[in-house]
C-alpha cells in the first residue's frame, strides 16, 4: 500500500507546519480537501491522480476524524474515522483505526492481482466499496467495514 505521495506533503489546517494536525498533496490543496461527510462522496468523480491527505480535522466537540485519502491510477480511497471528539472513547477509536488500516493493507494487496481498480470509501459509518475485476465482474457493498474484521469481499 502506498502511503505517501512522492511530493512533499503540505500543512493544510495551519501554516505553522509544527501546529498542523492535517496534510496533503498540492494536488489536495489546490482541489479541496473533502472533510466534511456530504464532500467525501464528491471524491468519486471530482479528485485527480496524485490527490493524498492525511491527518486529524473536526469541528464541534464531537465532529472529529482520521483522514485517509488517496487517488491514484488503480484505486479511490477516502477513510473518515472517528477519533478526537470529546465524547469518543479515543483509546479505543485508536485500536479501531489500527485494526481497520491493517485489514485495509492486507485486503488491498490481495486485490491487486484480481482487479483492475478499486474504490473505497468508508466515512463515519457510511460506506461504498467497488471492485472491478479482471473478467469484468463488479463487486460493491455498501456496507461499512469499520470495526470489523470481515473484509472477505469474495473476487471469485
């Protein structure tokens, strides 16, 4: 799974790159950045190769999230994940975050060789999941994978 962008990422919350809790591509920034739930779904037909962002964003006491997104030429990922508001169980949101982002890593890389793109998209219990395979079957759920280890999305 890839990670980061080759270019530099760029504080995109504040200026002050030691204060910022979010980042992204220029790509990101110059394109928008997706945050709140109504604009990820935008994602889908708005973000260009090269678009990356990651990194904590809210509004309110209970309105915060781990972002992950990233567009590439094989796949559409968008992660919004719920950590940082002040009713949350942050601990346990973290562990969540580490489960489903391992489950993610290892599922996408089984993918690899059986499809010819995939979009995921999964925001705060909401969710849209596109496989596209290789003998041009398709593959979708809406259904979220957060806080589950099924990701057995069947290829064949």
């Amino acid at each position: 799974m890839k990670l980061i962008t080759v270019d530099k990422l760029i504080p995109l919350d504040n200026e002050d790159e030691e204060k910022a809790l979010l980042f992204g591509s220029r790509v990101s920034n110059k394109e928008g950045t997706y945050l709140s739930h109504g604009e990820i779904f935008n994602l889908l037909e708005t973000s260009p190769v090269g678009y990356f962002l990651i990194g904590f964003w809210g509004h309110g006491v209970n309105s915060y999230a781990f972002y992950y997104s990233r567009v590439d030429s094989w796949s559409k990922i968008c992660f919004r994940l719920p950590f940082g508001g002040v009713y949350m169980d942050n601990t346990k949101n973290a562990e969540l975050i580490k489960l489903f982002l391992n489950n993610f890593i290892l599922f996408e890389e089984r993918l690899k060789g059986n499809a010819t793109s995939f979009m995921a998209i999964d925001s705060m219990g909401e969710a849209l999941y596109k496989v596209e395979r290789k003998d041009g079957g398709v593959l979708e759920t809406r259904e979220s994978l957060w806080g589950t280890k099924d990701w057995q999305l069947k290829l064949k």
